[in-house]
C-alpha cells in the first residue's frame, strides 16, 4: 500500500530532515471514556488467579508422570524411550513449577534435567542421585501447603544441584563441552 506524497510530513532543518509517515493505525484505534479503561495485565492476573486452584492439580500430574518414567527405568533401565520421558517430565516441571507456586522443585527438576543430558551413560548414574532428585520434587509439592518447608526445599534443593554438579564434573572431565555447560550457572528462578 503506497502512500500518497501529501500523506508525507518532512520538516526540514539546517543538518538533517524529519520524515513524518501517517500512522495508518489511527484509522482502527477506539476512543474510550476515561471510565471505561480496559487493563490487559489486571485480566491476565485475573485470570490466573482464578486457575490458580488448580496449580497444584497440575504439579501432581506433572510429578506423577516424574514417577510413572523412573518407575518404568527402574523396570527396564535407561531405554531411549524411558530416557526422553524422563527428561521430558521433568523438564516440564522445571517449567511449570514457578508458575504454579514451586519454585524449588523447579531447580531440583532443572538439575535433574542436566543430569540427564551430560551424563555420559546414564546406566552409571548412581540410581540414589536420580531417586534423590524425584522423591525431592515428590517431596516439595506434596508438603508445599507447610510453611515451615519452604527454606527446607530450597536448601535440598541447593544441596542436590551440588551433589549433580560435582557428579557431572567428574564424570565429564574428559569431555570439555559438557564440562562448560555443568558448570554453568542455574538457569531456573531462585526463590
């Protein structure tokens, strides 16, 4: 769409020149009263307040799904399959969990994420580190009601993402690439 050249401001200056085009967004713009102002974050708020009684319905989908995938590598060991699901469902957690109100099991999940990914065979993981780090987030959205829990699941939080680092340090010593990535500093929100 061309605009005509009597659409065109230019205001000349003695160094440069100011080039004015229409808005062509004036044409679909509303006037409303002053009374009548629509807030888009206040309704997303909202709106989100009213799906927060379900936030925790959703985490313990989330976390039964954590189960549900080591439960099955404990059954059949580290398949591709059970890997990826693994993976998934707590990459899920680690995104979801802020949102829902749990950020600690967010960084329990986060680090189990890259535990998962930089471990060169994760048949050698010591199966306590990955039970550790699921029966934490278990742990987490199960007593998050107690507020007494709260700075106990961020220092277990705390504590297992040591524990990986420095498992994933030593096993990847020899593979530079992942070393840069474990010693990475956390991705996830801190509470």
């Amino acid at each position: 769409m061309a605009n005509s050249k009597a659409d065109i401001e230019v205001k000349r200056y003695v160094d440069h020149q100011v080039i004015t085009q229409p808005n062509p967004l004036r044409k679909v713009l509303r006037r409303v009263a002053d009374d009548d102002i629509d807030d888009p974050v206040a309704r997303a708020e909202k709106a989100l307040s009213d799906l927060s009684g379900e936030f925790r319905q959703w985490m313990e989908i989330e976390v039964g799904r954590l189960a549900d995938a080591h439960a099955a590598i404990l059954r059949n060991g580290f398949t591709e399959k059970a890997r990826d699901e693994l993976f998934r469902a707590a990459h899920d957690i680690k995104g979801d969990a802020v949102t829902f109100g749990y950020p600690p099991a967010g960084a329990v999940a986060e680090s189990l994420c890259r535990i998962v990914e930089h471990a060169p065979d994760l048949a050698r993981v010591p199966p306590d580190l990955i039970a550790h780090h699921i029966n934490a987030i278990q742990a987490i959205v199960h007593e998050h009601t107690k507020l007494d829990t709260i700075s106990m699941s961020n220092e277990l939080s705390q504590r297992l993402r040591r524990i990986a680092d420095d498992y994933l340090a030593r096993v990847n010593h020899d593979r530079p690439e992942h070393l840069e990535a474990v010693l990475a500093p956390s991705i996830a929100p801190a509470d």
